[in-house]
C-alpha cells in the first residue's frame, strides 16, 4: 500500500495516456471551429462540506466550481453535467436541496443542464462538470514577460471562514457570505480572452496559482505584499491577513496576466499585483525586501500550520 | 429519512431543473452547426465492480460505458474525462491499473481525455464521461410505427457471468470474456443516425430498453421471442435463457429502430426481433400466444428473484 498525494496520482494518469489536454483549469478539443472546453470537479460532502453551508449552496458551489474552471480559459459556459453519490439513508430534504442549487447555479450563469446520474455509494458524492466554447483559450502557460499580473475581487474570506468554524467560534456574516455563496467569473473571462495572456482561478489559494502560472509558462512572477487586496473584515479579524489572502481557497476570482497596453479595454474592477519578468519562481516584496513566496495552498494546511489566526 | 430509488432521485433533480435536456442516453446542446452530446456515468467499485475483473478492465468500461452512451445517440464520440474518488489506502497498482485501462479505453473508441481530476474518498469512485458530435439524433422518443426493432449482437452473457459469480461458480471463459470486457458500438451508432428512427443502448436490459422507447416514443413495441439473439453458451448454461437475454444489462448493444426500405444500406450484422406499432406497452409473442413483456432490469433483480439459473 502506497500513499500517494492527490497530484501524485493525477500525474501518474497522465504518465500512462497517450492523447490527452490535462492540465489546465479545463481540457480542450477541436470542434467544428471552435475548442470545445470540458472541465470536471468532484465535491465529497464529508470533506468539503463544512456544516456552515445548506445543501443548495453545495449544490449551486458545484456549478460554479465548474464554470469557474470555464471562465479561466476564456470560454463561455454551456453546459452543466453531473453524477450524485447517494447513501440508502440520505434524506429527501437534503437531495432537493442540492438540486436546488444545482438549478440556482445553471440559471445564474445561463448553463443548460445536459447530463445527470445516480448511483448508491458510502457518502455523498456531488461530481460536476461543466462545458464550453471558446475561440482563443487563456493558457496558464501562456504568460510573457512584461505582463501585468493582476487579480478579480477580493481574498480571503472562503479561508477565514474555514479557520474560524474549525476552531468552532462564530463566523462574522460578512466573512460567512462568500464561504457560502462564491461567485464564479464567468463575465470576466470571455472580456479577458481577447486581452490576456494567461489566467487561472483561484481555488488552492492565490500563492499556488501563481506558481503555476509561472512553471508552466517558464517566467518569473514578482508580487507586491502591498498590493494583494484582502478583504477589509478579514484585515481586522487575522493576525497575518497577507499569509491568509494568499493561501484562501475556493475563492473563484481569476488572476490574469495581460500586455499593459491592453488595459484600457478592460471594463471591470481589478488589481494589479505585479508583474511577469524573465527567469523563474514567485517573489514576493514586502518592504524593501524580496522573498521567494512559498506555496500556501489549502493541502499544505491541513497540517494545522495555519488553524492559529 | 426517506429511501429512494436511483429513478426517483433523478426524477426529483428534473422537477427542480428549468433548462436540461436529461432523459436520453446523453444530453445534447447546440453547438455552432452540430449537436453537442455530453453524458456522465457513475462506477462504484464495491457495487459494480465483480472481483473477476482487473483495474484495467474497470477502468476501460468506464470508458466503453460513457461511449456506448454517444454511440445510443448516433453521435460520433469526441472526448472523455473522469473524477475519481480514492480512499487513503488504496494501492498504486489498482490506480495504474485504472489508468492503462482508461488509456486503452480511450485508444479503441479514438477518444482524448480531457480532464481529469482526484478527491480523497471513503471508496473508489471513478466517475467517467463522454463528449460527441452529432448531426441527426437517434433519440428514444422517436420511434415510428412500421419501424422494424432490432439489436447488434448477442445477450445474456454479462448476466450469466454475475450470477455464476454471485453463486461462487466458475464461469466459462467465453461467458467471462463480454463481462470483463465489453465493447461499445460506435461505429454503428454513427450508421445508424443516417438511417433509424431510435436507438438506446442495453445497460439495463433489453426489455428495460424496449419499454423506454415505447413509453418515450408512444407507441406498442411487439417482439418475438424466438428472433432474440441468445448467445449459444447461455443457452447451453441457464434454464431460461431468453429471461436472462431480456434482463441481461451491460450487454453496451444497440437496440434501434428503422424502417423497413432502410436495412439495406447497414453494413454491420444485426437481428430484427420485432416491430413497432400504435398503442402502448411492449408485448412478447412466445409461440402464438402474445403477452405483455415485465420488465427485468438488474434494478428488479436484487432482489435475488432470478439468481437461480
């Protein structure tokens, strides 16, 4: 018996396929003139349902984890497909409700619910997928030197949240709300798709992202500590808003990055947070110093590292 | 605490949704000229995984299963992608395993992989999908009546294969091989989209799926009992082989509807064992007596009615 790390495994399918498109936010395949995008993200209920949330939010937060992956390679989302885990004793009130959501979230970002399944399992399952078109795809590998990075919203709460209800104290409604009821980009990412280089949701926590970003494009990324913009109920509540805002997860904004000249043709708020340079690895200035910027993605803490706000 | 059946549940889910296209063997969606097919189904290895089979062979049903499903539509299969559920301690051996059979799935039907993702889980889940293209679909709603019924191959051996195994007998190894193995029938499905009126492929059993065109299509379905395509070593094995034939699901054959100035132009073997005509109901002509058919889906089997060959 081997324990291997979920990248691990993934990495290990990927060894063994000969014609694939992973490892992206959603794979991609010609279709007629168009890339056709698919993207597939499995909630376990047991483990990435913390108790804060209704049945419908998981439901709805399943559209969006989907659609998010969608909007962060530029493309307009279609479709919502699924398949459900469902213990014997698992009651009716719970199943409507995820239903609910599920309905909430497709009409929220125009998907047409094409596929849905059911299958007796030990827990409950909610594995969705999402499809859509897109004409000129936003590629994590595609960032260039001289781009601006730059990032959607504000970050966070989804981890603060998740910190607050595991040491079991109360969870201001402020901070509850995007834990809750996460938004997905989908507007965001098809503007971005004519303007941007690259761009990736964030749903391991803004530090992971911009390592990948910046392995798969074979650039330096250097962020500034002043610039990352946390969330103000956040700011007041955490020790280090900085380490929170850049490992918070399930925070569905997209970090892009994009040519300076093509700024003024974007029409939505957003941040920039640094820039692309040539080289490798992510830096982070704070102060006058420069630092190496670990990656503080949600699996590395489950450790406990960072329960202490 | 209220139990429901899989049927049920997705019924609910239906009620619930204001834009799907759920109902079919595959949902569908405009896309630029064509249709999109998207469908996702579901393995539960404790339940539907019999320890006769290998990883491998787990993971190319998978595959076959979603394929088969495409095919069903008359569409011409694109793509697959899959979520896993693994628990902590499973072996890297079943995991590879898996994933040279997805790989070999993938291979066969001439399909890209295009996500993939992995969750921590209280077993393993391996939850698959499939994406095509089509032009004129062969949906279950649409047979007419005239159209003469038919099926691709031969039944009753995945059936024969998990009740000898549920009784701890050995299975002969032409029963064994279409239950560890099963093929999918796409290239017929995109045959048939030129020429049948429906089609539906056997997951549940064949008198499950003639009674789904029936009641979806609204119309009488009249087979005879002596054309149905028993394979000749169930024959040999069971006491009623045509129950088991009718019951017999994971059979991946089409079942398909057509009319008669169209046979010609299929190229693929085939066995008409009925026709279609007004009214309701499918009926079993068994000598010259005529009775209407129940339904014996492996859903109606657990109950361990017919574990008695």
């Amino acid at each position: 018996m081997t324990k291997m790390r979920e990248s691990e495994i993934i990495r290990m399918f990927i060894e063994e396929f000969d014609n694939h498109a992973l490892g992206d936010d959603a794979g991609f395949v010609r279709f007629n003139d168009s890339w056709l995008l698919v993207t597939s993200d499995m909630l376990v209920w047991r483990t990435d349902v913390p108790d804060f949330m209704t049945p419908e939010e998981a439901g709805k937060k399943v559209v969006t984890m989907n659609v998010s992956d969608i909007a962060a390679m530029g493309g307009l989302p279609l479709a919502f497909f699924f398949s459900l885990g469902v213990p014997e004793n698992t009651d009716e009130k719970t199943l409507r409700g995820i239903a609910k959501g599920i309905n909430k979230g497709a009409k929220e970002y125009g998907v047409k619910i094409v596929s849905g399944d059911t299958n007796e399992a030990r827990e409950i399952i909610i594995d969705g997928g999402a499809i859509g078109r897109g004409s000129r795809l936003l590629l994590r590998s595609n960032a260039k030197p001289g781009d601006l990075v730059c990032v959607t919203g504000e970050l966070g709460r989804p981890l603060t949240a998740l910190l607050l209800w595991l040491k079991g104290e109360e969870i201001p409604p402020k901070i509850l709300e995007k834990a809750k009821n996460p938004k997905a980009r989908e507007r965001e990412g098809i503007e971005l798709s004519n303007y941007a280089n690259s761009a990736i949701d964030i749903s391991d926590g803004l530090s992971k992202e911009l390592w990948e970003i910046a392995r798969s494009s074979n650039v330096r990324i250097v962020i500034d500590e002043d610039k990352i913009p946390v969330n103000e109920e956040v700011r007041e509540i955490v020790k280090d808003p900085i380490k929170i805002a850049l490992a918070s997860g399930e925070e569905f904004e997209l970090v892009f990055t994009i040519p300076k000249e093509n700024l003024g043709n974007i029409s939505f708020d957003f941040t920039i947070i640094g820039r692309v340079e040539e080289g490798e690895g992510v830096y982070i200035k704070r102060e006058d110093k420069m630092e190496r910027l670990p990656i503080l993605g949600w699996e590395h803490l489950k450790g406990g590292d960072y329960v202490n706000l």
